[in-house]
C-alpha cells in the first residue's frame, strides 16, 4: 500500500511516499480503508516537533490523526467491543495517530475502535474526515460551561448566546454549526469579508470584522445582554474583548494560542461576573469526552447540519497523497477553509 512516513522532525520535506505492507490490525484495532484524510494544524506541529531533527518516539510516523473511510478487517477483541461495526462500513477516524505511529495518510490504517465511528448515510467522506480534531474540539468548548449544557442536541443551547473567535476556521466553523443547531444564538468574529461571507453561510446570526470596528461595541449591539461561552481560539489579544462582552456565569473556552502564548485578565469582573477560563485539549481532556463529542456529532449529522464545502462556510482544498507536503504546507500557511487528502 501506498503510505507518507517521515522519520524525523522537520518541513514538509521530510515527508516520503513509501510502500508498506497492509497492516494487520492488533487486539482491540480496526483496519479502515482510507477513502480521505483530513489535515489539522496538529499534524503539522507534531511533523516539525520542538527542533527539525529531534527523534520521534517510533522509527517512522504516518501523519494525520483524522480520516474517512471503509471498514475493511476487524479484531476479535475489537468485534467484542463494537458488536455494531461491521467490515464494509463507512466510517470516520478520529486521534489515529495519537501516541501511536500510523495516521491517515496512507491507504490503510488500523486504529483502536473507539475512535472509528460509522457515518449515518448519506453522509460523505469528505465531511467525516473534516469531524475529528475541529468538530470535537468545538463541542468540548461549547460544553465545558459552569452552568451547561454538558451534551449537545437540539434546544440545549437554547437560551444561550455563543461568541466564535474566528468563525472562519476549521474549529470556529464547526462551532458556529453545532451551536446552531443546539439552538443558541451564534455571533462570531473574523478578520476579511471573505471570511464574514464564510461565517454567514455556516450559520452565524451575527458576524463583526474585528479588523474594522470596535468590536465589543458591535457584539454588544447585537447581543445588548452578552455572551455566555466564548469559543476561544486567540485568548492573548481577546481577553480584553471577552471579558467585556462575557456576562455572568460566563465561560471562555481556549482551545489555542494564537496570537500569543500570554493573557491578561483585569481580575475584578473576572471573579464579579463568576467568570470561567476554561482551557482543552483534545489529546488530554479524556475518553470519556471524547466518546460522547462522538455520539451528538453523530445526532448532528444525521440531521443534516455539519456540511462542508464553499456553500457550507468551508471551502475544501484537495491534494493527492502524493502532495500530502503540499497538504501539511497549506495549513500552516493559513489557508482558507479544510485541506484535505485523496488517498482513494
Ligand atoms: N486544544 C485543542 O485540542 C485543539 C484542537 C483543534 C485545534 N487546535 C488549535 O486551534 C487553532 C485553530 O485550528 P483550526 O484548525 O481551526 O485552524 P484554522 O482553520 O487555520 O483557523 C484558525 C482561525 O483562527 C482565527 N484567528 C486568529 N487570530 C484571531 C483573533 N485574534 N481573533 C479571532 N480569530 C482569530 C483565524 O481567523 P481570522 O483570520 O478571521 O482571524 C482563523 O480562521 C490551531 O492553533 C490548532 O492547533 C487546538
């Protein structure tokens, strides 16, 4: 089978398209037939480590941890753990390569099976290797509040308003999306009209260009009582922003730095209005998370919500395994919207 390894840490030039034999998947792994891969920052910061050079805890590492795909072998133990899954199934692939060497990026990857997850019908490969890393870091941020919801279906966000920092991202379109359909009240921010026109079309009710207005003042015009969770992706340069449109009992969830590693919180509203900075991160916040971001993703997809594409608010970007440099090269230079890998 075809397979992208590297060896060491570094640029996307350490990236090699290798053969391998099909792997035989080990007690408690499937075996998935990679239709897409999915590219999230993550990938390429694991591929350049702390240093270029610095060894890798397994002789060589296929990137991706998300991907699409076809049920093709299964465990025994794996069997006994998902009696439901069946080879032939079509599925999305989340942490694949998470302290494990074989990511997405090759035509077969065997991975635990509580990280493959069937898709409802109808429901393309190309959406499921979008869910992993941005879908569930968005409904870990959208439940980790002090006063909820702890789950995500329709009507839970119901009375809430939500505040997406950059809407036109991978994560933040995920958000506004999910948010959307628990019902809350979706306001995001982002930095072009192109990406205000992206933000509308994955549902945002209210979009503010930070880059032109104040914009504390313009989420208060459209939300005059506040946001109670923040969807956080630039905590450094928004603390200022958020504490002053957060209400009380408010939550900001920081899921990333950009921006800058450093915040400064005035610390009277902070504890006045009860107020909740709440960091996650997908490879630390625990299974048991994990496992039910996977269920009402699932609910939201059988309902239809969490599209992608151009016309869904994330334009896709497709490269061939061949290009998966290409691929990891895009992200890290900004691109707009989901990059995305044909293994098939
Ligand atoms: N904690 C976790 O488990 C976890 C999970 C997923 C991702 N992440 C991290 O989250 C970050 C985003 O991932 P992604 O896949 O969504 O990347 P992405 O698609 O590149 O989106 C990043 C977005 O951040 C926005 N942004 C940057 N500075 C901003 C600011 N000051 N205010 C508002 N928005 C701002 C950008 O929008 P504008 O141009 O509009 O500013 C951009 O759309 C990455 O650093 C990634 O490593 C962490």
């Amino acid at each position: 089978m075809k397979s992208i390894v590297y060896r060491t840490t570094g640029d996307p030039s350490v990236l090699e398209l290798v053969e391998r034999p099909v792997p035989e998947p080990a007690a408690g792994e499937v075996r998935v037939n990679v239709a897409v891969s999915g590219v999230n920052p993550t990938d390429w910061k694991s591929r350049v480590g702390s240093r270029p050079g610095d060894d890798l805890p397994f002789a060589e590492v296929t990137p991706n941890q998300d991907g699409a795909g076809t049920v093709d072998a299964i465990s025994p133990e794996a069997a006994e753990l998902n009696p439901q899954l069946e080879v032939g199934d079509r599925v999305w692939i989340f942490l694949s390569q998470h302290q494990r060497p074989s990511g997405t990026a090759q035509e077969y990857v065997t991975v635990p099976v509580e990280h493959v997850v069937r898709l409802p019908d109808g429901i393309s490969f190309d959406v499921g290797a979008s869910l992993g890393v941005p879908a569930m870091t968005a409904h870990r941020a959208l439940t980790v509040s002090d006063q909820g919801p702890s789950r995500l279906a329709p009507g839970t966000l119901a009375d809430k308003v939500v505040l997406v920092a950059g809407g036109a991202g991978a994560v933040g379109h995920a958000a506004i999306q999910l948010a959307r359909w628990a019902g809350a009240t979706v306001v995001t921010t982002v930095s072009s009209e192109e990406k205000a026109t992206l933000a509308r079309a994955a549902g945002a009710h209210h979009v503010v260009n930070y880059r032109e207005s104040d914009a504390a003042q313009a989420i208060l015009a459209a939300v005059p009582d506040g946001v109670d969770i923040v969807v956080e992706v630039a905590p450094g340069p928004n603390a200022a922003l958020d504490l002053a449109v957060v209400k009380n009992h408010g939550t900001i969830a920081v899921y990333a730095n950009n921006g800058g590693d450093s915040v400064t919180l005035d610390v009277r509203p902070f504890f006045a209005r009860n107020l909740r900075f709440q960091g996650l991160l997908l490879y630390t916040v625990g299974e048991d998370a994990l496992q039910v971001a996977a269920e009402d993703i699932t609910a939201a997809l059988v309902d239809g919500v969490l599209d992608v594409g151009e016309a869904a608010g994330l334009p896709l970007l497709r490269y061939p395994l061949e290009q998966t440099a290409a691929a990891h090269d895009a992200v890290e230079n900004d691109a707009v919207g989901k990059v995305l890998i044909d293994v098939a």
